[in-house]
C-alpha cells in the first residue's frame, strides 16, 4: 500500500517520531540550560550563563564559551580539550583534576579558581588572572604565559 492523502496523517506522525528519537539519540549526554545551550563536543556558546552549574566530568572537546560566566561552576574532571574560554569568567570554579590541554584562556578570570591536577599542557594562559588560584599538583609545561609567569 503505498503513502496516499488518506494517510498523511500517519506519515506526518511518523515523521514527528523519527524527528523526536533522532534529537534524543543526538543529545544524548548533553546538557541544556535555560539559556538555550546545549553544552556537547564542538558546541557554541558564547556569553552563557553558566555561574554554579555542575558539570563535573563533562566533555566539552573544542566547545567555544568565549565571554561565557562559568564563577563557582563545578568542572572538577572535566574534560576540556581545545575549549575556547577567552574572556570568561571561571572565579571560584572548581576544575581540579580537569583536561584543559590547548586550551584558550586568554584575559580569563581564574581568581580563587581550584586548578589543583589540573593539565594545561599547551593551554594559553596570556593576561589570565591566577589571584588565590590553588594551582598545585597544575601540569604547565608548555602553556603560554607572558615572561613565564602567572598573571596576579
């Protein structure tokens, strides 16, 4: 029997339902917010608000939250690989123990952030401010930092 008016209806319903299971097959393990972000590998969120969110252990490979208020977050075991966070706001977050491996975090505030384990193998760090910042046990070889040294 093949797709006539008289069943467009079904075809229609059909369509809603592989469209539905297609989006939670693709978000599967994302997280949206309030804000309309979906935070995945590769996602785009600029200027989010993300201040207190947990995100322990998530997976952001290369997302770009440039100018993005991630104060108080909790990033502990994340892994951040490639993320862009120019100009964002990371005081008081907590990314311990977080892969943070070429990231870009120019002119980001880390002030009191815990970066304890952290690796910032290749990160750039230029005009990042590390005022309070626990940076023990803290992987920089090869991050780009002005004279070598930790923005206050």
């Amino acid at each position: 029997m093949g797709w006539t008016s008289k069943n467009t209806p079904r075809l229609r319903a059909l369509q809603l339902a592989a469209g539905f299971a297609l989006a939670n097959l693709l978000l599967a393990g994302c997280i949206t917010f309030l804000g309309g972000c979906v935070l995945m590998r590769g996602t785009i969120c600029t200027g989010g608000n993300l201040a207190k969110a947990n995100l322990a252990g998530i997976d952001l490979h290369w997302a770009d939250l440039t100018g993005s208020d991630l104060s108080g977050a909790n990033l502990s075991g994340a892994d951040l690989e490639g993320i862009v966070l120019l100009n964002a706001n990371l005081a008081g977050a907590n990314l311990s123990n977080a892969n943070l491996r070429s990231a870009d975090l120019r002119n980001a505030d880390l002030t009191n952030a815990n970066v304890t384990g952290a690796n910032f193998l290749r990160a750039d760090l230029q005009n990042a401010r590390t005022t309070g910042a626990n940076l023990q046990d803290a992987n920089l070889q090869e991050a780009i930092m002005p004279n070598g040294t930790m923005n206050p």
